[in-house]
C-alpha cells in the first residue's frame, strides 16, 4: 500500500502542494475598473485564499462598499460581483 502511495506522490508531484489565489491580485484587478468605483480595496483580510472550486470570499473598499469573489476553478479563475 505504502508504494502505491509513492507512486502516485511520484508521478504527481503537486498533488500535496496547496495553491492560493493571491488577494493583492484580486484587489488590483476589481480597482482596474474605474467605472466601479471601487478604491483602496482590501480582500479576505489580506490573506491569500486556498484555492478551491466554490470558495467564496469578501473584500472591501472605501465608502462602506463590499464585493463577494467566487473561485470558479482550481487554476484561479475568479468571478466577482459588488455585495
């Protein structure tokens, strides 16, 4: 049992590497859009978020204005809407 884990560890490597989808990124691209008006965002209080199809996550902007994130796929596809 113990070499079929070895195996499958060997042959796919990243299988126990966790990804995150970095917030600063998320940040930068939800203010890119002037027309939203967001500004001084801030996501998931500054932490990365492990990424995981369906994990949502909240971020922030000045004027009191909140924006939920949906991760859409495990490669870090996101989708976002003002909340």
């Amino acid at each position: 049992m113990l070499a079929i884990a070895g195996v499958v560890l060997f042959l796919t490597p990243g299988l126990l590497v966790t990804k995150y989808l970095s917030h600063s990124a998320v940040e930068q691209f939800i203010q890119s859009d002037p027309a939203t008006g967001f500004t001084n965002v801030k996501c998931n209080n500054g932490e990365d978020v492990k990424l995981k199809k369906g994990a949502t996550f909240t971020c922030t902007a000045d004027g009191g204005k909140k924006a939920t994130v949906t991760i859409t796929s495990s490669s870090g596809d996101y989708t976002w809407s003002p909340s």
